[in-house]
C-alpha cells in the first residue's frame, strides 16, 4: 500500500495531499520537480445561486495560463445544486 491509498481511509469529504521529490517520481512523470496532487472529493453537497456563479467568473479569467501540475482527482457521491432564481417583471 502506498502513502496515497492510506488517504482514502478517512471520513472528511475533501482531501488534497501535495507531494514533491523522489517520490512523487513514481506517480506521474516529471511530479519529483513540478510536485504531483492527489485531490478526492466524496460524500458531498455544494449549491450556488447562478448570479453568484456569474460574479464568481471574473476571478478565474488570467491572462497567462499556469504551468500544467500532475494529479490525480477522484470524485464519488458529488451532488451539485445550481439554483436559478425566477423574476417576474409586470409593466
């Protein structure tokens, strides 16, 4: 067993674990310089309002992509609500 299967043991519903050098080279090629990300999500509930998707957009737009980081991202009993709000305009 390796150090990254003892992650799925525990009972948070978000868990990232960030490693770095000789043995992150056997995760993934190139992860002992740029790091390699292990990120499991399980067992949960996220809702947002659209508008706050809307404004929420401009913080991700970059000029510059980011340099590309191996990872591993597990997902398992992931609800999303998106909840859209109805306006009802009489003139």
């Amino acid at each position: 067993m390796n150090s990254y299967e003892k992650v799925t043991t525990s009972n948070k519903p978000i868990r990232v674990r960030f490693s770095k050098g000789p043995a992150a080279a056997q995760l993934a090629y190139m992860a002992d310089e740029k790091g390699f990300a292990h990120i499991q999500v399980s067992n949960y509930e996220l809702s947002f309002l659209s508008s706050t998707i809307d404004k929420l957009a401009p913080l991700f737009a970059d000029e510059k992509p980011g340099e590309p980081l191996p990872m591993l991202i597990e997902v398992s009993d992931f609800d999303f609500t998106l909840k859209v709000l109805h306006c009802l305009y009489i003139s």
